[in-house]
C-alpha cells in the first residue's frame, strides 16, 4: 500500500495492487472493496486500473482518513454501479431473511 503525502485533516490518497481472482465484471473505473474486520464492515470506494490488458493485477486508488487495515486481504469487489449494503445484506451469513405478512387492519 502507497501513501500520498496530504494536508492534517484531509483524507489520504492510498493505491492498493493486487491480483483479482476473476476478470468476469471487472473493467478498469469506479469500484468499491468491501472490508469486514472485527468493528463491523465497511467498504472502499475508488477506482480500478488494470495494470496491462487481459491480465487480472490492477491497482485500486481511493481516500481515506485512516489507514485501513487490509494488507493480505481478500477483499470482494463491487461494481461503481452497485451500493454496497445491498451486498452485505446477501453475503453476510448472519443476516437471515424472514418472510412476514402484512395485513391491514
């Protein structure tokens, strides 16, 4: 992970690179990483550029005010056009749906 230089209070440039395990839906643009840790979840927002054509390394820019703890991670992408906590609210196995029945009264 690289680090810009930055102003006191102002979020911080990062760049990660790393290999996707798939190139299916991945183009170089707006993307978000999804991060859970023990505080909860979180996901980043940023942009992909792949480093050569068809080929799966890319690096990820995005801002942040601190440091996320990432680092070795596998982290699930997520498409510009998609809001991540619709995909929490899938892949979270602890999150279970139950069907309810509303009836007027």
């Amino acid at each position: 992970m690289k680090q810009a230089e930055t102003q006191q209070g102002e979020s911080i440039q990062f760049q990660l690179s790393g290999t996707f395990d798939q190139r299916e839906d991945v183009s170089d643009g707006s993307g978000w990483l999804l991060v859970s840790d023990e505080k909860g979840f979180c996901a980043l927002h940023g942009e992909v550029s792949f480093i050569q054509n068809g080929e799966n390394t890319a690096i990820f820019r995005f801002s942040e005010t601190s440091q996320p703890n990432v680092i070795g991670a596998n982290l699930p992408y997520l498409s510009g056009r998609w809001e991540p906590h619709h995909v929490w609210m899938v892949v979270v196995p602890q999150w279970k749906w139950n069907r309810i029945f509303f009836r007027a009264v």
